[in-house]
C-alpha cells in the first residue's frame, strides 16, 4: 500500500485515473483505501433541476449517484440516500453561495461546489471543491492555453469545543497545462501538491467566516508553492539548458 501511495503522487494529473485503476485491478483487496487516499481530477455533472453544474466527488457519491448541492437531489436518482440533517443543509446552501462569491474574485469563472456532512465525534466535515478550465475553448473569462485545468480541494473536519471549535485542513490542487504555439513549441506541465493545518478559532463569528480564512489562506500558499518548485524550478532549467541570447552575447569574450 505504501508503494502503491508512493507511486500515485508521482503520477502526473491527466493519468491518475488510468493509474488508479490499474492499482485497484492488482490490489483488489486495498480498493476502498486507494478511492479514499487518492485524489483524481474533478469531473462535473449538470443539475437539470436547478439548471447549474455540480462537481462529482467521494463526499457526495452513493453507489453510482451523486447528491447536487444546489437541488439537494441525487443524479441519477436513488431510494434510501443519506441527506444531510437540516441545520447542516442550511450551511451548506450558504456556504455555496458565499464560495461562489470567492470562485469568482479569485479564479474568473470556474465551477465550485461544497459538501456537508455530520462526522462520527459529534461534529461535521466540510468539503469544499474548485474546477477551472483554464484552455481556449473554456467558458471562463481567460483562455491562453491549449489545455489546462486546476482541480482544488478542500476537506474541514471541525470539532466544536464550548466556545471554540477545532479546525483540521486538508488541502490538495491539481495542476495541468498544455501550450502549443509556434513560437514557443509544445510544453505540458503538472503535478500536484497536498498541505495541511489545524486552528482552533471562536465560533463568534460563525464557522463559514472561519473556513472562509482558512481556505482562502491555505490557497494562498499553495499557490506560491506551485509557482517556486514547478514554474521557478521549469524556468531555471529551461534558462540552464537553453539560455536566452542575449544572456549567451553578454558570455562571449570580447574580440
């Protein structure tokens, strides 16, 4: 399983799925552990209901459904579906609007979702789900590249505690980019990054507000990780290997 774990996080985005499901076929019996552990790529489904689209995951799959969180109704339709309980409902509806607010002002379109569910110690987990399609053919406000996609997620477990409550996060992105230009040729670049943190915050000013700075300081740095190691790192070697000609010029003794 260890290998097996190692191997994922080395595996670049576009291929998780396709590597996942090999793992699963040679290791039948760590199945439901390699589902849970290993984040693949968003993918999205329409909510004819509510005529928005909704981001499939773990945290709101039931066999082969998946609950909307705009409707509140499973797609395709299933007896006997856990719901949420009504107070947890109420917070997700409105942690989907404000977080919409957020997609917006941080990534310029996109599709965001957010999930809540009771936990087993007496409190609740909280998922919060970003897609950008970043490509030419995207409906987003920004189109450069020639594919290109970021895949956020973002897992609060939270613990009340009296006055105060715990906050445990668990943040992953997955980054994907193709360029093909004439000048420039063809680059693909992707990876992905997993951070965590833990705060234990008052609840006075309600738990979306302090989700909300979690999430948005989270990005933040892994935002600043993602442009050090893949597009610092890509940069200096790309300049090591083949270095720009006016820096070669400035090399060149002088005759």
């Amino acid at each position: 399983m260890d290998a097996a774990m190692g191997l994922m996080r080395r595996m670049p985005p576009k291929h998780t799925e396709t590597a996942l499901s090999a793992l699963i076929s040679l290791l039948p019996h760590h199945s439901s552990d390699l589902l849970s552990q290993v984040d693949q790529p968003l993918q999205v489904l329409f909510d004819a209901e509510s005529e928005k689209e909704f981001i499939l995951c773990e945290y709101n799959r039931d066999a082969d459904s998946y609950r909307s969180p705009w409707s509140n109704k499973y797609f395709p339709p299933l007896d006997d579906a856990p719901y949420p309980s009504p107070e947890l409902r109420k917070l997700e509806v409105e942690a989907n609007d404000v977080f919409s607010i957020y997609r917006d002002q941080y990534y310029e379109g996109g599709i965001s979702s957010v999930y809540v569910w009771e936990d087993e110690n007496e409190g609740f987990i909280a998922c919060f789900l970003i897609k950008k399609d970043g490509s030419k053919t995207a409906d987003g406000k920004r189109g450069y590249l020639q594919e290109g996609s970021w895949d956020a997620i973002h897992v609060i477990q939270v613990t009340p505690e009296d006055d105060t409550a715990r906050y445990c996060l668990t943040s992953s992105v997955m980054l994907s980019l193709t360029t093909s230009d004439d000048s420039s040729g063809s680059f693909n670049l992707s990876g992905s990054i997993r951070r965590q943190m833990s705060m234990e915050l008052s609840i006075s000013e309600g738990h979306l507000c302090n989700m909300g700075k979690m999430i948005e300081e989270m990005e933040s740095k892994l935002r600043n990780s993602l442009d050090q190691v893949y597009f610092g790192k890509t940069k200096e070697m790309v300049c090591t290997l083949r270095p720009p000609s006016e820096i070669i010029e400035m090399r060149l003794p002088q005759s």
